[in-house]
C-alpha cells in the first residue's frame, strides 16, 4: 500500500471531513471566450514532463496493475494515443466478417483502457478542481469533472467537442458517447449496490458515470471498481479511489456508459468518427 499522489493532499486527510455545500448544478460551466465549435484553432503545444507523484494508499497499485505516477512527456503520450489509433485502424480495414472485426474492436478496448489510465491519466492526477476549470494542461491550471472526462477522451485520440462534451450534465454525456444509445441508469442505489451491479454484470474495462451533480469515470479491473475523477470535496482534485471510499460518489441517480467495451464507439475510435453531442 502506497501514499497520496499528491503531498499537499495528503496531509489534508488528517483534517476535520467535511463535504462543501454544493449547489444542484452541472460541475461545468461555459467559459467564457472558449469556441463552442470544435477546436478550430490549434492549442498552444507545450510539453509537459513527469513529476513525482507518490501512489495511492487506499489502492493495492501493483496488483491493479494501475500507474499513479507519469512517465516521459505528455506530448509524446498523446503522440502515441495517435499511432495506437492509426494501428489498430489499418488492421481493421484489413480484415473480413464481423467476427474478427469484433475481435479487433475488442482489442483496441483493451489496449485503449491502458493507455487511458496508465499513460494518460497519471499526469493529471493532482491536478486541482474549480467550478470553471478547463485546463488542457495535466497538471496546470485547474479542471472540473466534466472537462476532466472530455479533455482526456480527446487527447486519447477521440474526436469530439471537449467544451460540448463537458457541458453537459450526467445522463447527455452518457448519451453521448454511447454511439448505440444504450446506456444504464440506477437509481436510488447505495455506493455498495452500484459496486455489486458493475461485478456481476460489467467486463473490465473503463466506463462514464454521470451522478447527480458530478461526472468521471469507473474502472472495473480484477473484481474492484475504482472512481477516477476531478472531485470537488475540498476541491481535491483528480484522483482515483475505490467507489466505496469515494464521498462524491453518492447520488441518487447513475448514468452508465460504456466506454472501451463499447465496439461501436471503438470502431469510431480507431476510424477518427466525429461524435455528435447530444442533449
């Protein structure tokens, strides 16, 4: 067992708990001066290198096989997200019949889980949450929940709206990004119940949530399920953490969303399909 990715954090846990009082709104708003049409101008590219970050205590990292620390530069990680896409997208023009296409597809979920979570994610854990953030710097700046999920499925080589995308609250999120609009709404569930549905129903892999007043994503890897998001309790900041420690985890509504075990929106992956965003 490990320590907090993040010092600073970490000797906030020894402080009183409490949760803020947070209105009954989208954790995202929008910004003021963004372009709300795709990102039309070219962002300014600045490299951004590993630093120290200490894992987790409450996560076993190396029986998850889960990566809380960076490695290289975070341009040369989004350089490969591409080179992943690009691979996976020839090897699928090359192949007949549904049953090795779907074999394809599954793969690239696979691989796309981990490159998610332990190239791309590792960066922007620390990185603090305010209501306004919308940084596309891991790391700089400040991010909220819903820029956090379109932010980093847009530098995994997904192409969307991250400004859409983040403004949307839970359920057009899902909605969104689940290109066969199948998507799972639990309801008044407890954090324990949500857990026991994703074991016995769900395959490894990495899904959307979006709660009451809060979006992220689930991990489901080797029977745990782990929330990773941009938690505004004591405007935290991105972390991930099993869904049963998690305080924002509560809510009376969850909106599910398959992410890489979705073959229709890894198809969409690996061919660079633009997704719509929907209301």
């Amino acid at each position: 067992m490990n320590s907090w990715p993040n010092k600073k954090l970490y000797s906030q846990i020894s402080s009183i708990c409490f949760l803020l009082i947070f209105p009954f709104f989208s954790c995202t708003q929008h910004v003021q001066g963004e372009n709300k049409g795709e990102d039309s101008k070219q962002e300014a590219v600045k490299e951004v290198v590993a630093v120290d970050i200490s894992p987790y205590p409450l996560i076993d990292t190396t029986f998850y096989k889960i990566r809380c620390t960076p490695s290289g530069a975070y341009q040369s990680v989004k350089s490969k997200g591409v080179s992943l896409r690009n691979a996976f997208a020839e090897e699928y023009d090359q192949v007949t019949g549904d049953s090795l296409k779907n074999k394809i597809l599954d793969q690239a979920g696979k691989t796309l889980t981990e490159y998610i979570l332990n190239d791309i994610m590792p960066f922007w854990y620390g990185t603090p949450w305010t209501f306004e953030g919308h940084t596309d710097i891991p790391g700089e700046g400040t991010v909220a929940c819903g820029y956090l999920v379109s932010t980093t499925l847009k530098h995994a080589g997904f192409n969307l709206n991250r400004y859409k995308l983040a403004q949307k609250a839970g359920k057009p999120a899902a909605r969104s990004l689940s290109i066969s609009g199948q998507i799972k709404t639990l309801s008044n569930c407890t954090r324990k119940a949500v857990k026991e549905y994703f074991l016995k129903n769900k395959a490894d892999g990495l899904y959307f949530v979006g709660l009451d007043c809060h979006v992220g994503y689930l991990l489901k890897r080797n029977g745990e399920l782990f929330f990773i998001h941009s938690n505004y309790i004591r405007k935290e900041g991105v972390i991930i953490e099993p869904v049963e420690k998690s305080q924002a985890f509560a809510s009376k509504v969850y909106c599910i969303g398959d992410i890489t075990t979705d073959r229709q929106l890894m198809e969409y992956w690996i061919n660079n399909k633009a997704i719509q965003i929907v209301d």
